[in-house]
C-alpha cells in the first residue's frame, strides 16, 4: 500500500556537479561509495536500473526504473527491494531523486525518497542515505 513517509539527506562536495554525476551513474564509482553494490543500468528514461549486492550476509537484487534523467542536475528513479517484503508492485516502489545544484564552487546533492513502506525502513534509510552520502564525499574529494 502506498505511504506518505518519505525521507531526505543532503551534502555539499567539494567537486563540480560533472564530476559528482559521474560518481552517479558510472558502475565502477557506485560501487566504490554506494555499500559495494553492482549496479547496471543504461541510464535512459524508461530503462531498468538493478543494484546487486550483499546485505547481512545475504545477497540481494533490488530494481527500478529511471523515470528522469537530466545529466549534471536531476535522477528520478523506482526503487524496490524484496527486504521490504512487499509484493513487486508499482504502489510498492519507492522513487528516488538526486538532485544536484552548484552553490559557491562545491556540489550540493540532496537524495530524496518517497513512499518509503514502514518506519522502520525509513530509519534503515535515512542512515544509510546519510552513511553513503559521506561516502561518496569522501570519494571526491580525496
């Protein structure tokens, strides 16, 4: 069932917002910053993204959609995990939109999430949105 929970996390990267968007969309700098996952994706409006990884010992697929791709700006995309145990359903998917904005020389990328399923996944969520983030800071500006 739908929700109205949603959550955000927002960072300045010292880096310009090409150089964050690479980090973004290119397999080999996700998985460096984003909890190690393999991520495949074509990165065009209507195509599949898939993040495959390992979770507390256990592997995991979780899938979207890209619904928006505006390159330096703007990623709109589904999210859905079977760790939600919900049914793969459109009502059930989360969407995700990072958006970047160059402010005074650094990037700033706000990550947001909507319909996230319970209060639960919503903590897991915002701490790990939060532990990523920082990650990939960390990425690009060393």
């Amino acid at each position: 069932m739908a929700d109205d929970r949603s959550i955000s996390a927002t960072i300045a990267i010292h880096a310009p917002p090409a150089a964050v968007w690479q980090a973004l969309i290119t397999p080999s700098l996700i998985k460096q910053w984003f909890f190690g996952v393999d991520t495949d994706s074509e990165w065009v409006e209507g195509s599949p993204i898939v993040h495959r990884g390992e979770y507390q010992g256990r592997p995991y697929e979780d899938r979207g959609t890209i619904l928006l791709i505006d390159p330096e700006r703007m990623l709109v995309h589904t999210h859905w995990s079977p760790e939600s145990g919900l049914p793969d359903r459109p009502e059930n998917h989360q969407v995700v939109t990072w958006a970047l904005a160059q402010v005074d020389g650094s990037t700033e990328l706000t990550v947001s999430e909507v319909n996230v399923p319970s209060a639960k996944a919503e903590a897991v969520s915002q701490k790990a949105w939060d532990a990523a983030l920082s990650s990939l800071r960390r990425l690009l500006e060393t």
